[in-house]
C-alpha cells in the first residue's frame, strides 16, 4: 500500500504545542511551524484502528501491560537491529525526558557531573540543572561539514563525572553514531565508571547507508552500565500518548530504576500508548519505510532550494532525525539576529541553534517532518525575506566552511 504523505493535516485547534502555542513561544501565531520535533503525519490506519477498537470498549481503568506488548518490542528490535532483547529488561516510562531524570536521580548524587556532548537536545542540561547535578560539556566538533566526537576531551572531563547522556541519532546535528564511535565513548564511560544514558529515540528515523547500532549491543561492559532509552513517539508520531521503552540489561541497575519508579507509583501504562506502541511495532514497519523515503526527499528538496536561493544558508547532510541543522553563519547574522530574522521577517518558526547550547550559534534547527507543500511554503518566505534583508543591507557575508 502507497501512503501519502502530502496530503495536510490542519492541527490547529487541537492542542498541538507545535502550531496552536507559537504565540507564547515566539511572540506571534501567523508563523509556518518548524520547530518542536513531531511530524504534521496522520497515522496509517492500522494504528487509528487500534486506538479506536479500545477506545469502543469504554472502560479505561488500571491496565496491566500484556504479554503481546512485549513480543512486539523484542520482535521489532531483533528484526531491525539484531538486538535479542529479553522480555524482563524492558521497562516503559511516561517519555524518555522522565526516564533521563529517574535515571539521574537514582544513580547520581547532588552536585555529581553529568556530560552531556553539545549542541545537544537542551531538556538534557535543563534535567541536569532542575536535578542540583553539574552540567559538564564534551562539546561536539564540527569538521568538514560532519559532527565528530572529541575523545581527548571526553576522556578527561569523564574524571569528574558520574554519567555520560549519549544522544544517538544526534538532536540537533543529525548523526548517527558508528559503532567505533559508541565504543570509543564506552571505554571511556568504562575507564572512569559512568552510568550511561543513551537516548535512542529516534533509533528507527535513520537514512540508508547509515544504521543504527544500539549502544546495549557493545558487549557486557556496556550492558553493565547502561540504560538505553527508546519509544515510538517519534517514529509514528506518539509522543501525546507517552510511552516510552526502556531497556536495561543489567540487573543490579533494572533493580535501582524499577524500585524508584515504583516508588514514584508509577507502574501503570497509558492504555492508548500500549495500545498504540504494540500496534506500531507489529504492523508500521511500511508505512515507515515510505516515511523514511518522503523525508530523505524532503531533506533533497531543502538542500537544493538552499544551494540556489538561500544565500549564507548551507543545510548539512543529515544520517538521521527529521531534524536538519542549517549553518546560517553565512549570512552574518548574530544570533539574535537570526531570531528576529525568521521569525518576523520570513514568518518561520524554528529552534535557535543557541538553545541547544555551546556550537549552536548561527545555527537553526528545521523541522522537515511535514508536507512538502508546507516545506516549499516555508522556503519560499526564508528566500524572500533574505531577498529583502540583501537589497537593505547590500549583501549577505560570505563565510568560508
Ligand atoms: C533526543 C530526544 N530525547 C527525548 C525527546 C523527548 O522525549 P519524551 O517526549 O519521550 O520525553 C526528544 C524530543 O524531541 C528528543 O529529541
């Protein structure tokens, strides 16, 4: 079956942070949303489907998670990644953001460093700083238009920390990390004992050559330290129904976090989540193959536009996220500049490359998870605003990469 992903959607008025609370996150409502990371796609029917036979039923009291749920992850995980899970490692969460805090708050103590490899996804220093730990930084190193880890770096900030969050495929640079990369970073979270946190999210939006490699596949050291966390939220567009996926090998570890989350009394399950999480492992597989496709074209699509009309912007080669990163630098704006420049000038909604801390500056972050029609709209304003801002100005800068 061919799914369309052109056909629109109209998600104002339905709640949605994304296109209904523009106002109070950028000071005005008539912008064309690009920013927080969901996708404007209806679901296919097989998961509508499923939501709407239990909704039928008409009681929604305490849920135990079935068995059927649990066959679905492990089927779906050793048919994508060759990863045998077993069934007692998996435990779920209201979202991976809350697992990271449980994680933090459990296996670190106050005042204990976190490392964190930024420009990264900014609710991690957010949770580092709420939860009284340091924030340490093993910032990202942007070589040749790719984002490479620095080892040395790591290596010695790993001295004063307690946990390293990996971020895997990358929020905002879009890598996927290699094996040897993952390895590289597990000996050193071996070498000095961290926990890690890998925050696999968007494990399933990968772009062909690249693939995914969970870091629990590294072998006993990693598994004896590391919590790996996953979810359908963003590869079948859940997130309202937060459900996330844990898995952890170890069982001195499971045995921590499973005893604080049950502290918290949180035990219980969403009933549409599981409902819907199931449904999506057993039977989204196609309809995510042809989303990968649709968005791989729509990252063409702004790479080319960009090439030809958006002077000073260059769009790097995304291996995976339906996130892009654009290096705006060329166009010699200040950050705020830039702000201002997309938002009131050409009417778009993105992130700001500086939220997602140090390296960020002169970047933003697009969301291209949406129609191609919404995308070409979107170009359309950015080229006419630079148009304008060049004819004012005189010229764009021009930076050598
Ligand atoms: C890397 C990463 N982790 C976590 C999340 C959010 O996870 P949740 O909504 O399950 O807390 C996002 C959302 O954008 C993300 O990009």
């Amino acid at each position: 079956m061919r799914y369309d992903f052109d056909i629109s959607v109209d998600r104002r008025n339905t709640s949605c942070l994304k296109w209904d609370y523009l106002d109070s996150t950028f000071g005005r409502d008539d912008l064309i949303s690009m920013w927080i990371a969901d996708m404007d796609f209806r679901l296919p029917d097989s998961i509508l489907d499923a939501i709407c036979e239990r909704a039928g039923h008409g009681v929604f009291g305490y849920t135990v998670i079935p068995d059927s749920f649990y066959r679905a992850v492990e089927t779906w995980f050793a048919n994508r990644y060759g990863f045998e899970i077993q069934r007692e490692w998996i435990v779920t969460t209201p979202g991976v953001v809350p697992a990271l805090n449980f994680a933090m708050q459990h296996f670190t103590a106050e005042g204990e460093g976190v490392i964190i490899q930024p420009p990264v996804y900014h609710p991690f220093e957010e949770s580092i700083r709420n939860n009284g730990r340091t924030t340490v930084e093993n910032p990202l190193v942007l070589r040749n238009g790719r984002y490479c880890i620095d080892f040395d770096d790591l290596d010695s900030r790993a001295a004063d920390a307690r946990m390293l969050v990996i971020c895997n495929p990358h929020n905002p640079v879009a890598r996927v990390w290699s094996r040897d990369e993952l390895k590289g970073m597990m000996d050193i979270a071996e070498k000095h004992d961290l926990i890690v946190f890998s925050d696999e999210i968007h494990s399933d939006i990968v772009f062909r050559p690249h693939r995914h490699f969970p870091t629990l596949l590294l072998g006993d050291a990693a598994r004896s330290r590391t919590i790996a966390a996953y979810a359908t939220s963003k590869t079948f567009n859940l997130a309202g129904l937060q459900l996330s996926v844990i898995i952890i090998a170890d069982p001195w570890l499971r045995a921590g976090y499973t005893s604080f989350i049950r502290n918290l009394h949180l035990t219980g399950s969403n009933i549409f989540g599981i409902v819907a999480t199931q449904t999506a492992y057993e039977q989204g597989g196609e309809w995510l193959s042809q989303l990968l496709s649709y968005l791989w074209d729509n990252y063409l699509f702004v790479s080319e536009y960009a090439h030809e009309h958006l002077s000073g912007v260059r769009v790097l080669e995304p291996e995976g996220t339906f996130l892009l990163w654009l290096d705006c630098r060329g166009t010699g704006m200040s950050d705020e500049q830039l702000s201002e420049f997309f938002i009131h000038k050409a009417g778009v909604g993105m992130n700001n490359g500086a939220m997602f801390g140090t390296g960020g500056d002169g970047f933003m972050r697009m969301n291209i998870a949406t129609t191609r029609a919404n995308l070409g709209a979107a170009l359309e304003c950015i080229r006419d605003a630079l148009g304008e801002r060049s004819s004012e100005t005189g010229s764009t800068a021009a930076v050598s990469y």
